[in-house]
C-alpha cells in the first residue's frame, strides 16, 4: 500500500511548514532541509536543561527535564508549534516525537521512563481540534524510546482559557484544580518512572499543576520534556 502514499504525494504535495517547499507524505510537514536546521537545544554529553529544571525548583524533583528545541516569538520553531497545534499537523507531532527520541539516545540517554504521559486536553477542546499535540508528540517519543504513551491517566476537568496573554500569576490561578487523576489507572503509576510531556513550556504552570497530581502517587521518579521552551 505505500505506492498509493506516493502516488497521494505526487498528486497533492504537501508544503513544509517552515519554509513552504513541497514534501512528501513520509516527510510529514517538514521537509529534510529544514528538519536538519532544527534548532536544537540538548547538550552534548546530554544533560538536564537547567532553565527548564529552574522552573520546577522548590517544588517538585524532577529527575530529568528535557526541551527539544529554541523556542522564540519568530523563527522556525514557532511556525512548527503553529502548524501542530492549530494547522491540523499531528503528524509533525509524532516526528518530534522521533526526532527527539533519536537525539536523546544518540547524546548519551541512559534509562528510558517506563511511561509518558502528555499534558492532557479538555475533551470539549479536543474533539474540536482533533487530536491533543501533546499525546501526538507524547506517542512519537515513546515510540522512540521503546516505551508506552498513555493519555487517559490524567484528565483535564475544567475548560481553562487560552493562556497565550496571561501573565505568570494568572496562568497559575488559571490551571489550579484544573487536572485530576483517572482511578482506573493509578495502577500504572507504581514504582513507574514517569515522564510528563507537553509541546511548549512558558512559566510552566500547565505542567506544574499536571505534576501536583502526579507527586502525590508513589512514583520512582517524575520527569519533564517538552517540544520547546520560551
């Protein structure tokens, strides 16, 4: 069946979301050139990404955290961010998925988590975009790891509003109680070491009121990663 994927992509070409040229389905919205451009932020040999533990410091122990790219107010990673969350684009979020499995191994990744789990989406929203990034980056990373993915652990029980022009102080007061625990799979979390995924870390109020709920479980260890990080 995959002549018939080549034959879709002959017919209607996809452009990459970066820099607009022609892809083929495979390439998933990122053309080679432009994945090789990626601006990537993990050290070599691979360590914590300090900016992203500061985030957590007095609060949680974080036992890795891990941002995949540069994230600024223009430039690459943004129109990549864009395309995935609002451009009907899970497939980009699986190649990050990937593509940062792939970078983490070949830096020096030592133990894989036994489970990622994304930040989740109210189900309201969700069902309206289709998919949540988060789960979609969250199965490619695992994916890549040899690891399992699991987006029904934690839910999302009240519709926030967008956080994009909130300022820290409020997108916290904005994510407070929002994000509650499925008792159907707490099991699952036992002893686990877990790993919290979402797209884009801002202040990180969305993933510390994810990681409030989860520190209460009896976890080996919890750590972070996201696509990006402003």
């Amino acid at each position: 069946m995959y002549w018939l994927e080549d034959l879709k992509g002959l017919l209607f070409p996809e452009a990459c979301v970066v820099c607009a040229a022609e892809t083929r389905i495979a390439e998933a919205g990122l053309c080679l050139f432009c994945r090789h451009e990626l601006p990537v932020v993990l050290s070599r040999p691979l360590q914590n990404h300090l900016p992203m533990v500061r985030k957590f410091e007095g609060l949680y122990p974080v036992s890795e955290a891990f941002a995949f790219l540069q994230f600024g107010r223009s430039g690459n990673t943004r129109k990549i961010l864009h395309a995935l969350k609002y451009g009907r684009k899970p497939e980009t979020g699986l190649l990050l998925g990937r593509l940062l499995a792939g970078e983490l191994l070949e830096r020096g990744l030592r133990d894989s988590p036994d489970l990622i789990i994304p930040v989740p989406m109210h189900p309201d929203k969700q069902r309206q975009r289709g998919y949540n990034q988060a789960m979609e980056f969250a199965i490619g990373l695992a994916a890549g790891l040899g690891c399992a993915a699991n987006d029904q652990i934690l839910l999302k029980r009240k519709l926030t509003e967008t956080q994009t022009r909130k300022n820290k102080l409020a997108r916290i007061l904005n994510t407070s109680e929002v994000f509650v625990l499925n008792e159907e799979k707490r099991d699952l979390l036992a002893g686990k070491k877990i790993w919290l995924a979402d797209d884009v870390l801002t202040t990180g109020s969305t993933m510390m009121a994810s990681a409030a709920v989860l520190h209460k479980e009896p976890l080996a260890s919890l750590g972070m990663v996201s696509i990006a990080m402003a």
